[in-house]
C-alpha cells in the first residue's frame, strides 16, 4: 500500500494518433503527459503531480512500454488500484499497463539502461484503412538484403549527429551506443528493430529514413557509412514520418520486470 508521495513506476502504453507528442505543451494543446496528470489530479484531490517519463514521444509516435515515475498525494493505493483507477477516468488511447512501488532514488529516463523502437513498413499494394496511423505504406519494391546490411552498420558506440534533428532545447551529447539495430520480414512488410542506451531527437525516424532510401536504391551504404563517421548537422538524410513508429520497451536495472 503506497503513503502519500511515495515514488512510483508506471508502464503505458498509447495511440499517439490524436496527441501533439508525450510531453506537456505550454499552448495546451492535448498531449499524453497533459492528460495523464489531469486524470492524478481528479484522484488526487486536484494535486496535479509532474510525471517524468524515460524518453519524448513526438507527435503521432505511439508507445507499447513507455515508463514513468511519479510521487502522487494520494495514501491507500495498492499499485493495481493505481492502475485501474487510471485507467478508468483515461481515454481509450492510453493505458497503464503495469505499475510498481520504486526507491525515490529512481529515475525513468537517468535509470533506463536500454531503450527499443519498433517501426513498421507496409509494402503490400493497398494499405488497409485501420493500419494508415500504424503502418508506413512504401509502395516501391524494398531491397530487404541492402536495408540489412545498412542497420548492421550502426551496432556499436558512434557520433550519430548526422541522423538526428536540432532541438530547441540545447545541445545533446550526439554519441549513443547501439546494441540492436536489425530489419526483419513480416507479413505484408517489414519491421525495424533497434535498442540503444538513448536516442537523439528523431534519431530512429532518421534511421528509418535511411534504410527506406538504401532499400530503394536512392542511398548506398558507403554513403551511410559515410554520414556515420563524419557527422554534419546538415544532413539531408530522409525523416520518416512518425506513423509506424512505437516505442517499445524500456530496461533497468534491479527495477526490471520479468
């Protein structure tokens, strides 16, 4: 049973269809961390605790395993009735998953050991209506085994300012250590999977971009390579766009579940 302002940890997940991104946006435009506080604060006698997630979300970018901590006012609470308490006054868009008594000395994103994105392809002829927010339809032919060779390239420690965008928020230490970077068939297309200690700002959808324009022919993989080591912030690599884009999961460390 959780006392007041004991730190806890929440697994999410959402359609970032209809949201302007995960983080709080000061012209109130609707936005998953927004409104996941105001359903705290209508629980919480209209205290409206800051949630901290491990990573932003862009607008349109969904999440199956995003995590957040919070130190909600509110004694008496068991984590599941944390959960389904949150789940009853949120949207259908978004749900709390899992939720977790943590030290307060946690932290969602400085603890987070390892992070994995997902993004989706569709390269069948027709996309189907109820995939078009989940799935990007590429409709010329992919070549699967240059993509392959391209993801292979970014295992490792490497600068990767050359595939990221500028945000207005400072500079971000570029280097990021990738420890899964792989694109394998599915039915209909193909998924995109990387896991890496962080990511930079639309790093994963510059990725995708990448491989999207070497699987067509238009990018070779000297020229990724290239990008990789000498890093330029006036990279003119492709960004996908964020449909198709989920986050999947985030690792710690003791606070992992099974």
């Amino acid at each position: 049973m959780s006392s007041p302002g004991s730190r806890l940890a929440f697994t999410v997940a959402y359609d970032g269809s209809d949201f302007q991104g995960w983080q709080v946006q000061p012209d109130g435009v609707p936005t998953v961390q927004e409104t996941i506080e105001e359903a705290f604060a209508v629980l919480c006698g209209g205290e409206r605790p800051r949630i901290h997630a491990s990573g932003r979300t862009d607008t349109g970018v969904h999440a199956r395993g995003q995590v957040f901590h919070a130190n909600p006012a509110r004694s008496g609470y068991e984590p599941d009735k944390w959960r389904e308490s949150l789940n009853g006054l949120l949207p259908a868009s978004i749900r709390i998953l899992n939720v977790r008594t943590v030290p307060e000395t946690f932290h969602a994103r400085f603890d987070a050991l390892r992070k994995e994105y997902r993004y989706f392809l569709f390269a069948g002829r027709v996309l189907p209506p109820d995939l078009r927010a989940y799935r990007l339809h590429v409709r010329s032919d992919l070549d699967l085994s240059a993509m392959q060779t391209v993801a292979s390239h970014w295992v490792g420690t490497h600068d990767f300012t050359s595939f990221s965008a500028r945000r207005g928020d400072g500079e971000e230490d570029p280097i990021r250590t990738v420890f899964t970077s792989e694109v394998l068939e599915q039915a209909e297309g193909l998924m995109f999977r990387i896991s890496a200690n962080g990511f930079l700002y639309k790093m994963v959808r510059r990725l995708t971009g990448a491989l999207i324009e070497a699987g067509q022919g238009r990018l070779s993989c000297d020229e990724v390579l290239q990008a990789l080591c000498t890093p330029s912030k006036q990279s003119t690599i492709l960004t996908a766009p964020p449909q198709g884009l989920f986050l999947w999961d985030v690792h710690y460390s003791e606070h992992d579940e099974d």
